[in-house]
C-alpha cells in the first residue's frame, strides 16, 4: 500500500509531540511562583488546610517523582482533582466539551459554506469589482478580532432581533410544564446560532482567499481549457473541474485551523456567556484552578496536534503527488 | 458568461498577494520603490501604518483629554467636544484609543522584533549548519506549530503575571515559528551558492560566512515577515487583553474591546465605546498584512507559486507542513 511507511512516521512524530506536550504541560504549571496552592484564591483557607492541600497533591516531594507521578496518573486517564468543587477535572469538563462542540460543527459549516462561495465568485469573476470587493471583504473579515466580531453580532444583531444573549438554555424552559424535545432542540439551536454565526464568520475570510487563489490556479490548468474545448458549460466546468481539484488545500486547512478555530471559541464564549470549555478555563483562570486549567490546556493541545495528524493524512490520501 | 484565458498565476485584483509584482525588485530601493509606485495597496497600508504610528508617537500632545481624567457623564454619546463620546468612565474615547494604540503597537512591534530575533537565529542555525542541529531545531519548531497558541497564552500569562513584558515575552515566544521556517528555507538554497561556497574555500569561517553573505541576503524576507507578525501580535495582544489578563493598568485597543463588554457599554447603546476599538485593529492588521504581503511577493516571487498558496494568506495559522514531490 503506498505510504504505510509515511502512516508509520506521521503516528510517530503525533506520539512524539504527544510526549512533548505532556511534559511540557508539567513544566509549566511546576513553574508557578510559589505553588499552585499558595496561589489559589480562597479566602476562607488556613495555612494547615493549604499544607494538606499539598501533602495530598504530592506537591511537596521531588519534580522528579512528582513527573512519574503525573505521568502515572495520565496513563490511567487521571487528569487531576479540581481544587474548588473537588470533582475530578474531567468531570467539570465533559459537559463544557459537549456543549462547544456542536457549536464549532456548526460554525465550521457555515464559515465553509460562505468561504467557498465567496472563493468561487472570486475566481470565477477574477479581476472584475464583484471580485475585488469579495476579496476586501474577505481580508477585513479576517483583520477583525474575533471577539469584537461577537460584540458587535450581539449589539446589531442580537438585541435588535430577539436572539438570546447568554447561556445555553432558556432558564424558564419547563418550569410550567415538560417542553418537548423539539421545543428544547430549537431552543438549543436559537442559542448555539449567534456564537456559530460569529465564529462562522471570523473563519471564513481565510477560507475565501485561499479557495480564490487555487481556484485561479486550477482554472488556468490544461484540463480545464481542455474541458472548455469540449464544450462543457462553465458551471460544470467550475464545479466539476475546478472547484473539486481547488478543494485540496482548502481540506487539510480546516483540519489545521483547529487550533484557531479553538481560540476564537474562547473568546466567543466570553462574549456569549456560553457554557463551554472557553468559559470553563477562564473561570478556571479567575479562581486560579490550576488542575483544571492544565487539564483543560492538556486536552486542547491533544485535539490540535490530532487535527494536525489528520490533516498531514487527509493531504496524503488526496494529493498523489505528496511522497512519503 | 464566459471563462476566459486565465492570466499568469494571480494578475488583476490589484489586492495583496493576488498581483504579480512587475518587476521582482530585489534591492532595498527597488522594494521601496514598487511599495510607492508598484502597489496602491501597499502604499495604503504604509500610509495607514504611519498615521497610527504618529498617534502614537504623538499621544500626549494631540489628545484632548486625559486618558485617566473623567471627562464629562458616564456614555455620553459623541459631540462636538468630544468626538467619539465618553466610555463607561467617563472618559474621552478619542483620548482612549489615541492613548491605546501606544501599548498595542508598542506590543506589537516588540513582540514580533522579539520573534524576528528567536525565528531568524534559529532559521539560520537550522539552514546553515544542517544535520542534527536541524533535526533538533526543527523538531521544536514542529512541537511550537501544533501547540494551541491562545490556550498556552492565556495558561502563561495567568501563570507568570500580567506586566507587558510577560504579554511581549509569551506572544514572541508563540509566534517565532513561521519565521523560523521561512528563513531556515531561504538560507538552505543561499548556502548552495558559488559565491558562498568560494568564500569558504578562501578561509571564511562560519561566523564570517553567516554575518558578511548569508545575512544580507535573508534580512529583507526577515523584515517582511517581521510586519506580518506585527499584526498576528497586536491580534493576540487583543486576546490577552480580552479575557482580562493584559496589563491591568494599561489602556491598550484589546482593553477597549474588553471594557466595552464589562461597562455594559452595549446595553448602554453606546455603539462609540464599541465600535471603534475594533476598527483601529482591523485597520492595522490590514495595513500590516498588505505591507508585508507586498514585500514578501516582491522579494520572493516564488512564494506564490502552485501549492504554496496554501500558505500565502496566513495571520494565525502557521504554514502547514506538507512535502511535495
């Protein structure tokens, strides 16, 4: 099969920066001024309760020990004990996790739908005003930061057409009586629509540029003109001929804009007030959580360095030229 | 309608990266020269880029009010004493962003001067030496690329303290890998030239070799990306500051945004304590990222060509790593 060897490598490097990312998460919350514990904000904490506090996280033995230690308990899927509710970290994530999710889903369709459209248009009409003002458009977009994108869909958009501003759910929902599931499904979408639609749009300037330049490349290939010569009609000749081998980096780029694409939820999530893992790590930044925090910089770094992987595959599988 | 022949890779458009330069200009006074002359955009980016340097620069003489003073009632909307209205303060918003472009340029440009520094020694280490030092090198380059730059800078700078100089030290230490590469790159193939190779068997040392030839020839490609840097750090600068981890006694642009959530500025209807903190930034980001764009094309003509497109339009992400052969 051709590239087993290039799978092999690629799963190496992945378990590799895996290893890298793991000590290095160690390293860094070890280098808190200080301990995690000294810092932690409690106020109703006495010194006894803070020396048992890191008794009890082995913050008081050696790095070294204290390495294994970690890497003992990650091996078991133990990312620690949060310190302010006293659940385990993976407990106080899932649900934040579950609840961003469906809203990147979403915010990534809708930044593609919008950017391949708009990277079509472009290419299509190259050179023409529709292109240049699609391309300004595109690039502004991409200048903006995101969370100013959130206030300003919450203040023009939000306010002004009835859309929910914070939260997840309705808290009046079910308190007369039990909704049915399409009320709560609906009710979820009304408020996943601003954050996604935000987020969707902060993307997908990138996206844009990117269709649009291999898209020009594409269409000047021999194929097409072939295609032309043929007498196929320009949609076919687009779609078909030119969008499908344009489509390429635009692929493995959604896989490896997941890091971005993270970054621009937290923000979000500020700006929306909305439960995920966003709001979770900066609630965990103000109590100074650090457990929490790690595991949730732990858990992040893998998802990226995942996508990565599968982008670094996806590019091989699609392009033949790509040698292992 | 029609498709017609298409044009040599990119022509019309007349934006960033979508022009072919006219001439490759490959001396300083050329690239100046098309930056005037060649490129509206870029001229308009330069200029754009100017004008809020000079603000900067110019703080304490042109703006109206102080920046620490109340001046007038809490969101009184713009008029003809004060232009853009009051924020949550009351405090002249002019004032703020007049006083806010200097901490965000500021950390702008030192973060990615900073960047420049660690990307370019190790790029040229990496290149010009080669073998296991590149390796290494470059294994850490791979790791700092998949790592999720905002998460690891808010971790860091909830971690280490909110001083500027942490926020330029974080965003430097994130963002030095593009830079790496592309140097790494350049000075591989500059390594390889006759008139290197000559130097050295006349007795150039290493150190001689790097600083008299190698240098020169990647500065300009150092410096371009050294501006689209600028704007991947004012943009993270925006981040930190976002999520209450900036510098707290600093006004930066990224604090205005923030301040315009946390004042309540939008139940308020203040659309002058929203609005315009995020232009500012869009501005400058655009204005870099023409500025830089223009020069890497006219420096490197080859950057734009065939799969490498996939790279050209980077501000956030890092250049993917793929290997075409």
């Amino acid at each position: 099969m051709r590239g087993a060897d290039y799978v092999i490598r690629r799963t190496g490097a992945a378990l590799l920066t895996v290893f890298v990312a793991i000590t290095l998460n160690f390293v860094l919350f070890r280098a808190v001024p200080g301990s995690a514990v000294t810092a932690l904000r409690c106020f109703h904490c006495t010194k006894q309760f803070k020396a048992a506090l890191e008794e009890e996280l082995g913050l008081n033995q050696s790095m070294w020990q204290q390495y294994t230690i970690y890497l003992g308990s990650l091996a078991e899927g133990d990312l620690g004990t949060s310190f302010t509710d006293h659940r385990s970290v993976w407990q106080n994530l899932k649900e934040p996790i579950m609840n961003t999710l469906p809203m990147l889903v979403v915010a990534t369709v809708i930044s593609v739908v919008i950017g391949v459209a708009a990277g079509v248009v472009s290419a299509w009409r190259r050179g023409t005003r529709t292109d240049r003002l699609n391309t300004w458009a595109a690039l502004s977009f991409y200048a903006m930061p995101t969370q100013w994108i959130g206030l300003m869909v919450v203040f023009y958009i939000a306010l002004r057409f009835g859309f929910p501003v914070a939260g997840i759910r309705d808290p009046t929902l079910g308190i007369l009586e039990e909704p049915s599931t399409w009320t709560v499904i609906a009710d979820r979408l009304r408020h996943l629509a601003l954050p996604a639609l935000t987020l969707g749009i902060g993307l997908y300037g990138e996206y844009a540029l990117i269709v649009r330049s291999s898209m020009l490349e594409t269409l000047g290939e021999d194929y097409v003109l072939t295609a032309r010569a043929k007498g196929l009609k320009n949609f076919n000749i687009v779609w078909r001929h030119g969008l499908r081998n344009a489509m390429l980096p635009l692929v493995t780029l959604i896989a490896l804009s997941f890091g971005y694409i993270l970054a621009g939820a937290i923000v979000i999530e500020e700006v929306f007030s909305y439960p995920g893992i966003g709001l979770a790590v900066i609630n965990a930044i103000d109590q100074r959580d650090y457990p929490v925090l790690q595991g949730a910089f732990l858990l992040l770094t893998f998802a990226v360095i995942f996508f990565n992987f599968v982008a670094d595959l996806l590019y091989f599988k699609l392009d033949p030229r790509v040698t292992a | 309608m029609t498709i017609e022949a298409v044009p040599p890779a990119g022509a019309g458009g007349g934006l960033p990266g979508t022009d072919l330069a006219p001439v490759a200009a490959s001396t300083p006074r050329g690239v100046l020269k098309q930056l005037v002359l060649g490129d509206r955009q870029a001229a308009f980016g330069a200029l754009v880029l100017v004008l809020f340097v000079a603000l900067a620069l110019a703080a304490p003489l042109i703006s109206p009010y102080s920046p620490r003073v109340k001046a007038g009632p809490v969101y009184a909307p713009p008029s003809s004493e004060h232009f853009l209205g009051l924020d949550d303060g009351g405090i002249d918003m002019l004032t703020l962003l007049i006083w806010g472009a200097r901490v965000s340029l500021l950390v702008g440009f030192a973060a990615s001067l900073m960047a420049m520094l660690i990307g370019g020694t190790v790029g040229i280490l990496s290149g010009y030496l080669g073998g296991r030092t590149d390796t290494v090198l470059m294994r850490i380059t791979d790791y700092f690329l998949v790592i999720p730059d905002v998460p690891l800078m808010i971790v860091a700078a909830a971690i280490w303290g909110q001083s500027l100089l942490n926020i330029v030290i974080i965003i430097a230490v994130i963002y030095w890998t593009s830079t790496a590469r592309l140097i790494r790159s350049q000075v591989k193939s500059v390594r390889e030239q006759v008139y290197v190779k000559r130097a050295r068997a006349l007795g150039a040392g290493n150190v001689r070799l790097i600083v008299k030839h190698v240098l020169p020839q990647v500065t300009p490609l150092l410096v371009a990306n050294t501006v689209l840097t600028v704007a991947t750090a004012i943009f993270a600068e925006t981040y930190i500051a976002f999520l209450g981890l900036g510098d707290p006694s600093q006004i930066s642009w990224g604090k205005l945004i923030q301040n315009s959530l946390t004042g309540g500025a939008i139940f308020s209807d203040a659309w002058w304590a929203i609005v315009p903190p995020g232009v500012c930034v869009t501005l400058v980001i655009l204005a870099c990222t023409m500025v830089g764009q223009s020069m890497e094309d006219s420096l490197n003509p080859r950057l734009k060509v065939g799969h490498l497109s996939v790279h050209r339009f980077r501000l956030r992400r890092p250049p993917a790593k793929a290997e075409v052969g």
